[in-house]
C-alpha cells in the first residue's frame, strides 16, 4: 500500500507523472508548489517522495532541491525521497545522495526506469546482480553489489567514470558495462590502453593526424576520440599519461573539440569518457604527476573495484564460473571443484586478482586428469599453503607477489610476454613490479 507525492512545478511532469504511477501504486498525490511540502507531511503520510532538483526561483543550481530534501528528511527521517534532475545536473544528484536521498531519475525519463528507481527505493527491488550477469561481471559479494549498484545508477548519464583498483579486477568489465547499459549503447565503444601506448605515439593515436604531421605520418589517420564519436571511450591506465598530454585532454574536455596532429582546424567530438587506473590517483596529484583539474573532469563519479581477496564469497562462485565456461570451451568433463581446493583458494591471496583466477582455472581444465578439480590443477603441486607450517612471511602479500614473479621469470627463461600471460598481468605491469622489487 505504498503512497507517493510527486513535486515539481511543471504541470505537465506532474500529469505524466501521476497517469504513469497511479497504475502501479495506490496513492499518487502531486503538488506544484514546494513551500506546501511542511503541511503535506505533517497531515498526511508518504512512503516516498518524488522531488525536482529545480524550481522556478532558482532555475539550475539545484540549491532548492537540496533545501527541500533538508526539510523532508528533517520533518520525516524515514520517508524515501527520489530527486528529479536533468542531464546536467548529476554531479548534484550525486552530491544529494549523500545528503540523504535515496536515488535519482534523469528527465525525461523512461517508464521503466522510473518506476524501477521507486520500488528499490521502496525496498521492493529485485534481487541484486548475480554472477554470470550479461555484462560479464560475476559476484554476490557486499562490495561488489555496491558495484553493481553504482552501475546502475550512472549507466544512462553522460557523467564522467573514474574505476580505481588493482590489476586483474575487472576495472575494464565496469567500463564496458557502463557502454551496455547507456544510452549509448548503439554506438562504438572504444578502450585505449595507455599503459601499453608509447609516450611518443599517444597524441596521435587519441587526437589522430594528418598526412605529413610526422616523418612516418604518410596517410591521413583518425584518432581514438573520433572513432568513438557518439559512444564512450574508455582510457585504461590513465595516471599514465604524461603531463603535456594531461594538459591536451583537459582542453578536449572544455571545449569538447579535437585538433589533430599536423592540423589547426578544431573538430567537435562527443564522447562520454570512462576512465581506470591501477595507481593511487590522489597521491599522484599530491606529488606533481597527475593535474589536479583534470582529475576534477574524469572523477565526476568514482567507482573503486575490490580485490578479489577483499570480496568475501565470490571466490568459490567465480572459480565455477571460470570452469563452467572453460570446460566447455575445451571438451572436458569435470564436475565440479574439491572440497580441499575451494578451501586453499579461499586463503590464497590472489595478489593478481580475477585475472590471475581466471587464468588459473583455464590452465587447470586443460591439464586436469580427472572429474573433479583438485588443488594440484590449480596451484601446482608444490603449492607452498597446503601446510599450516608456513612461515607468516609467506603470507605477506607483497613477498608471495614476488615469489611469484620470480618463479614465472624462471619457468620462462626472463620472457616478460610469457610471464605476464601467467601471471594474468599486462606487460607494463610486470615491468613496474619488476622494478619495484629489484628482480
């Protein structure tokens, strides 16, 4: 028996509106004025509150909304309140969760999404994301259903995503779940990785060039950015751009033009940005290497990926997701995964996160022997934690990492291609670890 009151002082929303959720609740009460919202809850009672961000005094800094949503949540902590905003507004949208509402609807919205937003909000949402969603992202986790959830609620925006986290965690899987579920999603997506980029060909390759811009600039070459014109583009290991190229991307998104190399002409480009990085972005900020305000632009939203030795449950479920998919891509016939291996992945570290599973398994279904996937398939048979005889420095992350390293440049005679396919790493990553431990 949910009620629910709808603010604007557009008649037209509040019309559309109340025909629309009048079919699916049982009271919908509309008002136009806010200054009557005080006597609207102190005699009558809401569930939840539908309130525009914007009203005609104070037409588009949202500073009304975020005063309404005050006096709401201060007459009654425990109504839901869900903001109507516009596209340009979702950075406050985003500030007014924080503050206290419960989630908010983009206008014009979509029937089903609205009505969506509002019974989540009411508690009678759907079940959270489980693993093998179409997105390709696998967990039940608590940090990853705020994942999935903060997905949900940006996809259909154009705000900027910054995804922070470890190597091998799945920081491109969220980049290209944010493109599925856009409204952008007929349109090109694009991933642009950085840290494999040489420094020297990074400009042309994102801006693109003309023909003799450069001694080896013999054809005409569109960019990154044109290519995912309409689309999203997805820069992975941003913080590894230098700062001259920082400077140039900030003015692309000021003045959302591109000018190509060996070229003066501006050309606009519309593009919504995801961007990822491994690295502690703030602290690069603090030492000079990363700009602070483009830093500003690219976190408009910030989504942080768990490791995998954070995300309490998801290890069992993905090694069978892992299995699932690679027993049928090679023809096996393994049942399932020993009692024994499930409890020696749950206490391994996975210092290369999802990735480093993910590898795993693959290589375990080919070389397994038998129907059930013991601990040998997957760590080798001088796994060094079947024992609890194990010294507590071979529980350091940062020593088995180097183990590890040490052992995969060992296996293959120092080739880092290899090696960094082992260790479900990228090449530029293992030679940053290579070097962070002197090996």
């Amino acid at each position: 028996m949910s009620k629910i009151l709808v603010i604007d002082d557009d008649v037209d929303i509040l019309s559309a509106a109340k025909l629309f959720l009048k079919r699916h609740f049982d009271e919908v009460t509309i008002e136009k004025n806010p200054e009557k919202i005080p006597f609207l809850l102190n005699n009558y009672e809401f569930d939840l509150i539908l309130l525009d961000m914007n009203f005609t005094q104070d037409v588009n800094t949202g500073r009304e909304g975020f005063l309404w949503l005050d006096k709401i949540l201060d007459l009654k902590p425990e109504v839901k309140v869900v903001l109507f905003t516009a596209y340009g507004d979702v950075e406050m949208a985003v500030k007014s969760i924080k503050l206290g509402a419960k989630d908010f609807v983009i206008k014009p919205w979509e029937n089903d999404k609205l009505l969506a937003t509002i019974k989540s909000a009411l508690g009678e949402a759907p079940a959270p994301k489980k693993a093998s969603s179409e997105d390709g992202i696998v967990g039940e986790s608590d940090v990853m259903k705020k994942v999935f959830n903060t997905i949900d609620r940006v996809a259909d925006t154009d705000a900027n995503v910054l995804v922070l986290g470890e190597n091998g965690t799945g920081k491109d899987l969220v980049a290209s779940a944010l493109h599925k579920l856009s409204n952008r999603k007929k349109e090109s997506f694009v991933r642009v990785d950085l840290a494999a980029m040489p420094e020297t060909l990074v400009e042309s390759e994102l801006f693109g060039h003309v023909k003799g811009a450069f001694t080896d600039a013999k054809d005409n070459r569109i960019g990154k950015f044109e290519e995912a014109n309409k689309g999203t583009l997805f820069l992975d290991e941003i913080g590894n751009l230098s700062l001259p190229v920082q400077s140039k991307l900030l003015n692309v998104f000021q003045t959302r033009t591109i000018v190509k190399l060996g070229n003066n002409k501006p050309q606009n480009v519309d593009i919504r940005l995801v961007c990822a990085t491994n690295s502690n972005i703030q602290e690069e900020v603090s030492k000079g290497g990363f700009r602070q305000d483009l830093l500003y632009r690219i976190n408009t939203i910030t989504i942080e990926m768990p490791p995998l030795r954070e995300r309490a449950g998801d290890i069992e479920l993905l090694g069978k997701h892992f299995l699932d998919i690679y027993k049928g891509r090679y023809n096996r016939k393994i049942t399932g995964l020993s009692a024994a291996l499930v409890k020696e992945m749950n206490r391994y570290n996975w210092p290369g996160n999802v990735r480093e599973l993910q590898h795993s398994m693959e290589r375990a279904v080919i070389m397994c022997q038998s129907n059930t996937l013991g601990v040998e398939d997957v760590f080798g048979e001088q796994h060094q934690f079947k024992t609890e005889t194990n010294t507590a420095k071979s529980y350091d992350l940062e020593n088995m990492e180097q183990q590890m390293i040490e052992k995969a440049l060992k296996k293959f005679n120092g080739n880092i291609t290899e090696s960094a396919k082992e260790l479900g790493l990228s090449r530029a990553a293992l030679y940053r670890r290579i070097e962070k431990y002197g090996i």
